[in-house]
C-alpha cells in the first residue's frame, strides 16, 4: 500500500503531530531517541549499542545518553551479551511497545485530519 503526499501535507502532518506531542503528557524524546527506539522496534533483533551507532552514523556514547534517557523511561533496557561481554543488548519493553503504540495512533488520527 502507498500513500501519496504533497510535500505540504507531509509537512503539516509532521506539524499536526508534533504539536500534538507537546500537548500531551507523555515524555518529549528528541528525534534521535525516537529513531533508537523505533529502530530497535521496527527492525529486526538483535539490536547492540554498536550496531545502533554505526546504523545511525554516530558515536556509541550518544546511544549510551539517548539509552539512559529511554531506560529511565521504561521504553527500552539494556543487559550485558552472555556470549560477548562487550556487547550490550538494546531490548523492547512493553511500554515501549505501548508507547508506540500510541504515538502511531496519533499519526494516524492527525493523518486522516489532514485536509485534502
């Protein structure tokens, strides 16, 4: 399935839902925490601290930040490879899934608000 917008719609989408973000009372992630985190949920598993930076082209501490960040929110957790000590495993949590959950049901929604 493919949905055709004009650029000025894409535009006023990422507008109606951002705003939509800031009126709400659920935490403000950066735009690179919510790529980690739907990185880690759209893609699939195993998700490490170093494949997260080298698939976003950044430096592993700034996955550690936005990964202290989110643990605190409950929306992903880390735990050492049993395999690999070096390794740190980036995993889903539930209210990470319900989170995004609800953040694509508010895309949704201001989607079909859209005026055509």
């Amino acid at each position: 399935m493919s949905i055709e917008f004009r650029a000025e719609q894409a535009l006023r989408l990422w507008h109606a839902v951002s705003m939509a973000l800031v009126h709400d009372d659920k935490p403000d992630l950066t735009l690179r925490q919510m790529t980690i985190l739907l990185t880690v949920y759209l893609e699939p598993p195993p998700h490490t601290v170093r494949g997260l930076a080298a698939r976003l082209d950044v430096t592993k501490p700034v996955i550690t930040r936005a990964l202290d960040t989110m643990g605190r929110l409950q929306l992903l957790k880390r735990r050492r490879d049993e395999t690999d000590r070096r390794n740190v495993i980036v995993q889903r949590t539930v209210e990470g899934s319900l989170f995004l959950e609800a953040f694509a049901d508010l895309v949704c929604l201001k989607a079909r608000e859209l005026p055509r």
